[in-house]
C-alpha cells in the first residue's frame, strides 16, 4: 500500500488506405481489365494485340516498381506484393494467349490447307 507513480501513454495509429489504392490497386485493376480488352480485338490485327499487351505489361512492371521503391524493405511477403504479382500473372498471361491461339489457328489452317489441296487434286 502507498503511492505508484506511473506513465501512461496511449498511442492512436491509423492508416489511411486511400492513398495505397489510388496508387496501386487501382492502377493495376486497370491494367488487368486494359490487357481483356486484347480478347476481343481480331486476332489477325497482330500490332493492336501485341502493342497493348506490351504496354499493360511493361506498366504493370513500372507499378510494381515504384510501389517497392515507396514502400519499406522488408523480408518478409506484403499483401500488396501478392496483389500486384497476381495482376502482373493475368497481364501476362492475356499475352500469352494471344500467343497460343495465333499458333494453334496457324496450325488449324494449315491443316485445312492440306486438306483442300488433297480433295483439289483427287477431283482433277
């Protein structure tokens, strides 16, 4: 029993998220949805498709980029690392199915080639 001097401190800290989202979550939801709009141009208009799917992923690298470079080094994996990786994989990947069906298109046509030139040549 007696008198206890003691010091108390209460810390408030809060995050503001608006800043993080406009400069990162949004800009890469972007990018993601710019890299779809590959799916439904022609796939014969090979410089609209190649261009815009190099932009989207060379933007995505420069988001990804600049979010490290403002964010502390850690070592350990951030959530918004996972974000953007997982939005740089569908920017890739709508490039690369670009690639897989302008190669198995290729491959169908010459087939049908192949195939008419046969049926061309048995008729004469």
């Amino acid at each position: 029993i007696g008198w206890y001097n003691r010091l108390f401190i209460n810390f408030a800290l809060r995050r503001h998220i608006f800043f993080f989202v406009l400069q990162s979550y949004f800009p890469a939801m972007l990018m993601v949805m710019l890299s779809w709009v590959s799916f439904w141009i022609d796939r014969r208009a090979v410089p609209a498709r190649v261009s815009l799917g190099i932009t989207t992923v060379l933007t995505m690298s420069t988001i990804m980029t600049g979010v490290s470079a403002s964010m502390p080094q850690v070592s350990y994996i951030k959530a918004v690392d996972v974000y953007l990786w997982i939005s740089f994989l569908f920017v890739f990947l709508s490039v690369i199915e670009y690639a897989a069906v302008n190669y198995l298109t290729t491959i169908e046509e010459r087939k049908q080639l192949k195939k008419r030139g046969k049926v061309q040549s048995s008729v004469f």
